[in-house]
C-alpha cells in the first residue's frame, strides 16, 4: 500500500496567543494523499527549523554544494526581537514557501521528513486553553495570498461570524459540538459542505447547512446559476434520496450550473438537472485520479440537506430563497436552445418529460389534469399557452417586433 504523502500545503492566516506567553502560530491547511484535511499550527521557528533540516537531508537540492543547483525555496531566519507587524509581514513569505515546498520533485515533496513535520499533534486538534483575561486573536489571509499568487500584502481579513440554527453532535474527532444559537468564527469555506470553524477554545468541522449568516438570510458569496456551466466527472455514484436529486454513476460528465456553499451543487446530464454532491465531483480533464476505496475529506460524510435537519431554528423571518428543480430545467433548456439558434420551446412540451431521479414527471402533453386532489395539482408546472400566431404578432405587438416576425416569416404572414 503507498504511503500517505503530502499533496498540497496552505497557509489560512495566524493567530496570537496569550498562553502561556505572548506568542504567534501559523495556521496550515494539509491536504494529503489519501483526500483527508488536517489544520495544524506551527511557530515560525519550528517552521525555520525544519527548513534547516531539509536542507541538512537534501545538500544538493539545497545549493550547499553548487549553488545553481538549489531547488529548495529560501526562508529567511526568524528575528529575536519581533514587533506586531512580524506575523503579518512574514505572510506572504511563508504562502510562498508552502506552495514552492510541495512542487518539488517527489523524493523531497512526498519524503517522510516533510510528512512527520505536517502530521497532526495532539495539541492541534487539542490546543491549550486560552487566557481567561485575553481572547486569542485570529487573522486570515486573502485566498489569492495563501495560494502564493500575489505579491503584495494585504491586511489580515477578520474572521465572518455565523450562527448555529440547530444543535449539531460530532461524529468525529475533526468535527465539534454546538447547540442552537450558538455564534461561531469561519476559519475556512470548503466546497465540500465542511466548514472549518472555531468556537471558544474549541475548532473543528461543521456542515455548511447548520449555519446562517448574521444580517440575513442569504449568503452574500453564494454565487448565481450559471448555465453555461462548468464540465466535470463524478469521482463516485451515488443514488438520490430526495426530489430534487440527480443519481449519477462513477465516471458520468456533467455540467455543474449552479455551486451551492451547502456542497450540494446543482448540476446537467442531458435535459434533466438535480442536486448532486459536491464531495464526489472533479473536474473534467484534471490529471487527478480519484480512488471510490480512498477517505473522504477529513473522514467526513456526506454534509446534510438543510432541509432534513430537525428543529433547526432561524433568527431571520425569511427563509433563504431557492430555485426549483423545474426553474433550473427551464431555464436550462432555454439556455441550451438559444446556444443552438433555435427559439425556446414551451416548458410543458415533450423535451421538459425527462424522468426525475425520484419520481416521473407529470403532464408531459401540456394537458391539465383532470382528477387528483388540490394539493397534487398545485404541485403541477403551469400549463404555458401555445405559441400566439404571426398574424396575431403583426395585429398586436411592437414595431420591432412585426419587423422581425416579417423578416423571419414568408409573405403569407402578412396582415390581412
């Protein structure tokens, strides 16, 4: 069996801590081989330290020998005496190392020396408590920053606050327990579902679903349905369990139209569109293989539906506006034969009769429904009117529009 090994380190911001002196450690986010995510926290100076002794393993890689032939990132030696800018300053010079560190060739980025220095410490999943008199503070960089894309620094981002709508009992050791009301601080937005939070003393796991924004009910960030979409592979199957949910097999391309922060990402297979998890999504052409046998990330399950979590209890008095499966298959197709020049057809007609995953769509012949109680009926798409006739355009509508009725249309479209 191949041993674990590092895939992507990167940095998430730092924090000050009071106990049991005044002192600074890096938040790092470890992605690894097997699909798991660890945060760990490590000093400057444990971090230099390493770096010396990676050197000290590689004398050839690290230039000791012939300085042309240095592939090992530099990283300048820590200072005695730091001022309160050191940490924020040192930011972007640790992003960069991080993401030099593990694109170096295999037998230093996957060596056991790199991976015991990543591995988890009981004091990271357990950190000690905080002074009682003085919070710990927490600052997280921008993600252009973390990925050692930018080269000018900007200020630490304070942490968004969410609260908790229901009460949620881990499963896990990565994951943390909180209760109704609850106000807890975003380290990172995953788009899995998992957010990675902190709450007290106490940080962990927690699904995306159990948490609402402060000023309203809905998520700023959450971006809008894009139809064009993005193409991408199922990594694994997996079999609906709710209405407006897709089943897909392992190896499916699809077309991800809608990113949900939930990690239930509206997707497109053909005419029929649902929810679909995230978690088991990669995108079409990345080299990266994805074994059905491997953990998931950070030994997580899939995150739960808003929508099945019990008692969940919201300050706003709106609920969070969602688009209907209908509405996404509407304008789906809309999208796809305005692509292909053709004009849309009405939603009720023979296209719009794909079978969903849970059960077989209604009226496929645009014909109301005769028998059945109200609330199956209301339950129906609308019946659209039939398409009004040219003659009926050229009598009633604009200029502009007899124009181009008239320009599309024969000569025996023209008014009587």
């Amino acid at each position: 069996m191949e041993e674990n090994y590092v895939r992507h380190v990167e940095l998430l911001g730092f924090e000050k801590r009071s106990y049991p002196s005044q002192h600074y450690v890096y938040m790092l986010m470890v992605k690894w081989s097997d699909l798991s995510e660890k945060v760990i926290y490590r000093t400057y100076p444990e971090i230099y330290t390493f770096h010396k002794s990676l050197k000290e393993m590689f004398p050839i890689e690290s230039g000791e020998i012939e300085k042309k032939d240095r592939i090992i990132p530099k990283l300048p030696a820590p200072r005695w005496l730091i001022s309160e800018k050191s940490p924020e300053t040192r930011q972007i010079t640790l992003a960069e190392y991080c993401h030099s560190l593990v694109n170096l060739p295999p037998h230093i980025s996957r060596s056991r020396h790199l991976a015991d220095f990543l591995a988890v410490r009981p004091e990271d999943e357990n950190p000690a408590a905080p002074n009682a008199l003085k919070k710990n503070e927490t600052f997280v960089v921008s993600t252009e920053l973390a990925r050692g894309n930018v080269s000018v620094i900007s200020g630490p981002i304070i942490l968004d606050t969410y609260r908790v709508i229901a009460d949620f009992e881990k499963t896990s050791k990565h994951e943390i327990n909180l209760q109704t009301g609850d106000l807890v601080e975003i380290v990172e937005k995953n788009q899995n579902g998992w957010w990675f939070c902190q709450y007290e003393s106490k940080r962990g796991w927690i699904p995306a679903s159990y948490l609402e924004p402060l000023d309203g009910p809905e998520e700023a960030e959450e971006d809008e349905p894009n139809y064009e979409g993005e193409r991408f592979v199922t990594a694994r199957a997996y079999t609906a369990e709710q209405e407006d949910e897709i089943s897909l097999e392992l190896g499916e391309t699809i077309t991800v139209i809608h990113k949900l922060l939930d990690g239930w990402w509206v997707v497109r297979k053909g005419e029929e569109t649902g929810h679909f998890p995230s978690m088991f999504l990669h995108k079409a052409g990345t080299r990266e293989i994805y074994d059905a046998d491997r953990t998931k990330p950070q030994g997580q399950k899939l995150p739960p539906r808003r929508s099945t979590i019990r008692n969940a209890k919201s300050i706003h008095n709106k609920s969070r506006q969602r688009l209907s499966q209908d509405s996404y298959r509407r304008n789906s197709r809309r999208y796809l034969q305005q692509r292909a020049g053709r004009p849309a057809e009405p939603s009720g007609g023979p296209r719009s009769a794909a079978k969903s995953p849970m059960r077989e769509r209604k009226n496929q012949d645009n014909i109301p429904e005769t028998s059945g109680s109200e609330s199956e009926t209301g339950k129906e798409v609308p019946v659209v009117p039939a398409r009004p006739s040219p003659e009926l355009i050229l009598q009633r509508c604009s200029d502009n529009t007899c124009k181009r009725v008239s320009t599309r249309g024969s000569s025996s479209y023209q008014p009587t």
